[in-house]
C-alpha cells in the first residue's frame, strides 16, 4: 500500500480516510486490528478520528 504525504497535521474522519485511501470500513478496521493502520484516537467524548 501506498502511503500518502501531506503536510497538514490533522484528523481525519473515517468517511475522509475511506475516500483517500479507496478502502472500506472493514478492510480499514481490519488493518487496525493487525496492526497495519493506525489506531482510531479519541477527540471529544464519543467522537473519534
């Protein structure tokens, strides 16, 4: 997989994330699980990014 350059430090939203990278919910959550994508962090309560 291609890892992607920006500049900007920021979160981003899965649907954001889905979009750049062109993978679905559960391919990205099952590379999170093995270890091959970073983790979801928690901004505010219940919110994630």
């Amino acid at each position: 997989m291609e890892i992607i350059q920006n500049r900007s430090d920021r979160f981003l939203r899965l649907r954001d994330v889905m979009e750049v990278t062109t993978l679905c919910r559960s391919s990205i959550y099952l590379l999170i699980k093995a270890g091959d994508f970073p983790k979801n962090v928690t901004v505010m309560g219940k919110r994630k990014a």
